[in-house]
C-alpha cells in the first residue's frame, strides 16, 4: 500500500438519513457495469489525487491511481490479476479468487479505500449531503491517523451499465519492467471446504480442545472474534439467542483479552496458529459447518443496526441441513 493512502480504513462515521443510504446501495446494486472518476486531496499533502475504477461483475476490474509519485495501475479478468507500478517500473502477474474486489490482491487496499466498499457499510456510511437523488455519492470525507488527518474525495464521472470492451482491462507489462512477487494470504475457509483434522485450540483454563471432536457431530456455527472489534461485540447476543445449532466462539485474540460469550463456550489460540489457518481477513466471521467439519456456509460482518437480519440467514441455512 502506497504511504499515502496509509490509515484511511479509519473513517468519520457521519451521519445520515436512511432514504440516501439506500438510495446509494440500490444504484450501487443495480449496476453491472460502473465508471467513476475520484478526486481526493489530504491535508498536509498539496497536489491532489486522481484514480478512475470500472467494474463489469462479477470478475472484471481496472483501476488507475496518480498521487504525487504514485503512478498506478491494476487490472483484473476471469481470476487474473495484473498490477503495473509506473513509479517503481515493476509489475506484478498473479491469480485471484474469482469476485470483487479480489481482497488478496495487493492494490484492493487502494479500490477498497477509495471507492465503492468504505461506503457500503451502515457502520461506515455517507452523509446525506454527499448522495445525489440518483442515489451517487459524490463527496465525501474521512479522518485517518494519529494525529488525525482528513482527506476529501469528489466523485465524478459516472456511467453505469453502458458496455465495456474486454479491451478495457488488458494489462500489460511495459517493456524494461521488472517482474515482482508479493506475498499474500489466500482467502478465508470457502464454502465446501474441510476443516483440517486436528484443529487445536483452549479453553479460558488452559486446557486443549479439539474444535471438531467438540462438536460432537453435530452442525455448529463457528464465530471468528476480536475482543477489539466493536461489530463482532455486538454480534454476541444475535449468537446467543441462535436455537437450532450450537454455537462456538474463536477469540483471535493471542494475548487473552476476554470476550464475555457465556454460555457459549469460548476458544483461545496464544499462539496465533489457528487464526492464521483459518485465514481470516477480518471479524467478525461466520461459519456454518455440518457435524463433520464442511463448511455450508459463511457470513463477513455484522450490520448492528439490524442484528435480526444475520440472525434469520443463520438460522434458515441451520434448518436447512437438519
């Protein structure tokens, strides 16, 4: 991720009237191909930046970002990702899952910061001034940092669900590039994998217990949470009030902050072995797994202002596979 763009996952949490939220998700929802242009200035930082992102879902990206040095650009078709750094003149070729916004993929930090994910969230929404009545977001302003820094960003530009030639995204590398591998994690347990055998964790008191023999054969709904993540907090008493499966907690905290969870029973890893096998790319996280381990199931976030929404998917898959 590029210095600059450092800490704006962080953001001012304004508030806004419900219609203009949904008004932005029913036009985000409703395009199939969308263009925008972004324009962002940070305090502290005198020339403003430039990016424009196209999206053809499920499986086609490009963006283009200059910032100062930055000078960038990354391309995704079919599963394939292309990234060129005009700055550093290397460029780097490599797969990815198949959907948006590819989270493994190195420049996703910058698509997701920027737009459209930061503003799909009610944890995380945009205020009503910045939504046009066609439902566009067209400003917007985060704060980031210690010392806190604000950044703006206008949107412009707007087309949706005109046609995009494949054209649009064929990267290459420039000639005289040279050719970089970044380490990434692979993405989170997907549905119709195993859960590994052997899958050790402990209880509060220090004692082992393997998550699969602790299921007893039975459907279970695994919660991956931090004791540091409001949302996942939050999602407890939805978890608690579940009544056709039971339901384990995973603390991916390593160094024993509590997370109060009774009567559900809670694991630990002091280690941090079992968050990195279970590749989790952020909390909370919910699995569905049957009573031999398969996952049927899973579930990114929790939204708190309606809890009960998660709570009917959960319970309608659980009754599903009983």
């Amino acid at each position: 991720m590029s210095p600059l763009l450092a800490g704006l996952a962080v953001a001012a949490s304004p508030q806004q009237s419900p219609d203009a939220y949904d008004r932005f998700v029913e036009y985000l929802n409703a395009a199939q191909t969308l263009s925008v242009h972004i324009e962002f200035r940070r305090q502290g930082v005198d020339a403003p930046g430039h990016a424009d992102l196209t999206i053809v879902r499920p499986d086609k990206l490009r963006f283009e970002v200059k910032w100062g040095t930055e000078d960038y650009t990354y391309s995704v078709v079919d599963g394939h990702a292309v990234e060129v750094d005009r700055s550093t003149k290397t460029y780097d070729e490599y797969p990815v899952r198949q959907g948006l916004p590819c989270p493994q993929a190195t420049a996703s930090s910058w698509v997701t910061a920027l737009f459209p994910e930061i503003f799909t969230s009610k944890e995380n929404r945009p205020p009503a001034s910045g939504i046009d009545d066609a439902g566009r977001i067209t400003t917007y302003a985060i704060v980031s940092g210690d010392p806190a820094v604000k950044t703006d960003f206008t949107f412009s530009e707007y087309k949706v669900n005109e046609a995009v030639a494949d054209s649009a995204f064929a990267l290459a590398a420039p000639l005289g590039y040279r050719s970089v591998t970044t380490a990434r994690f692979p993405p989170a347990w997907q549905i119709g994998e195993q859960l590994p055998m052997g899958l050790l964790a402990k209880t509060g008191s220090n004692e082992p217990v393997d998550i699969l023999q602790s299921m007893s054969g039975k459907p279970a709904v695994i919660a991956v949470l931090s004791p540091d993540c409001p949302p996942g907090l939050a999602s407890i008493p939805m978890l608690k009030a579940i009544k056709n499966a039971q339901v384990l907690v995973f603390n991916v905290d390593v160094k024993g902050k509590d997370i109060q969870t009774a009567p559900m029973p809670t694991y630990y890893d002091p280690k941090g072995e079992m968050y990195n096998l279970v590749r989790a790319p952020l909390t909370p996280l919910f699995y569905l797994v049957d009573g031999k381990g398969k996952i049927l199931n899973l579930w990114y976030g929790f939204d708190r202002t309606k809890p009960e929404a998660l709570a009917k998917q959960i319970e309608t898959a659980v009754a599903s596979i009983n």
